[in-house]
C-alpha cells in the first residue's frame, strides 16, 4: 500500500531534516527568503486598500463591494497601482478629496437593480 504524504515545506523547497546539509540549501534559502518577502508586500499593500475601501464606505455609506470598485476605477483612471492610490486615501492627501464627494454610486447600485428586475423571463 503506497503512503501519499504531503510534502512538509523545509521538503518543498528543498531542505533537509536539521543537521541534514543539502547542496542546494543556499538556493533554497533564498527562494524563502525572497517568498517570506513577497508576502509580507503582499499583507502590507492588502491592509491599505482594505483600510481605504473602509474610509469609503463609510464616509460615503456605500457597500464595501462598490467602495472597492470606486477605489479601483479611480486608481486605473489616474494610471496609478491600487495600494499607491490606496495609501494616499489613507494618507488624506488633499488631490484625492474628490474621492469622497457622492458620485453615481447609487444611481448605479439603483440602475444595477433596475437592469436585474428587468431582465426577460425565459419560460419553457
């Protein structure tokens, strides 16, 4: 009967059991370390934009799902990364004050509703 194990991550990426010296543990190494690295930009740049998707819906009382979509229109509009433009929401830069003025947001959670309850019945 065969055993399938999942690899352990030191397994993975190519390490050994402590004490254990493998040829290419230095490669190994520093594909963690450049991993570990990623990630952590990663959580950094998702707390901004969650902390800027927060300032929006509330200060604007839309759903967190369109304060995202604002958010991310903007930030594609001024040819910016999301978590750049995030941060300076955050950051309450005075250029991104206009972000927090009523836009259509509701005329297009109202038009969305409107398209939904008009959609044709398909009978059989």
């Amino acid at each position: 009967m065969t055993s399938t194990r999942r690899k352990s991550p030191d397994q993975e990426h190519g390490l050994a059991a402590p004490g254990f010296h493998t040829p290419n543990f230095p490669e190994s190494l520093e594909a963690l370390r450049t991993e570990n690295d990623q990630l952590r930009t990663a959580l950094r740049t998702r707390i901004v934009i969650e902390q800027a998707k927060g300032m929006l819906a509330e200060r604007l009382g839309l759903e967190v799902d369109v304060a995202f979509e604002r958010l991310r229109r903007e930030a594609r509009s001024r040819r910016l990364k999301l978590h750049a433009f995030a941060a300076a929401v955050v950051a309450r830069e005075t250029w991104t004050d206009p972000l927090f003025q009523p836009g259509d947001e509701v005329s297009s959670q109202a038009r969305s509703t409107r398209a939904t309850a008009r959609r044709p019945v398909h009978r059989q």
